[in-house]
C-alpha cells in the first residue's frame, strides 16, 4: 500500500522539467539537456526557455496563427496619406 503511495511522490519533482523538456523540443532545442536543466531548476528552466528565440522558425519568418492568420505584419498599402491640411506619404515595410 504504501507503494501506491510513493508513486506521485517520485513522479511529481520530474513534472515541470519534463514541461520544460517539451518547450524546449518544440522550440527546436534538445529536450533531455532542458529535461536535466530542470531538474535542479525546475521554474527558472522554464522561465529561460520563454525568453530564448525559438529555433524552429527563420529570422524573417513571422509567427502563424490557425489557418495562416500573420499576427506580426500590418497591411497596409503604400500611398499618400490625407491629413488635416496635410499630404502624408506612409510606407510600412517590415
């Protein structure tokens, strides 16, 4: 019985770095060196990989949302823009 009971206390310390082992695989890093990071540094870990850039993409590559929404460029069209009393032109190249 007791047994039963030691299970979730042995698994429970290696829950948030096997969280911080799967960011890290879908960030494109390896996830048994996070895994072994988090162990001694289970948030801290975690923390680190949020701030580290994500591999997987390309530099000018822009995050996608479901169904190909862009949410990191504007569209907006290159042209004179009317101000009060005031004649603009607005270029928004990224």
């Amino acid at each position: 019985m007791e047994v039963l009971f030691a299970i979730p206390l042995l698994l429970v310390p290696f829950f948030m770095p096997f969280i911080a082992g799967q960011m890290a695989k879908s960030f494109g890093r390896d996830f048994w060196c996070w895994f072994l990071i988090g162990i001694p540094l289970p948030f801290i870990a975690n923390i680190i990989l949020l701030c580290l850039p994500d591999k997987t993409r390309k530099p000018g590559e822009a995050k996608k949302g479901k169904k190909g929404d862009n949410f990191t460029t504007c569209a907006i069209d290159e042209g004179p823009v009317q101000g009060i009393g005031h004649n603009h032109h607005y270029s928004a190249k990224t």
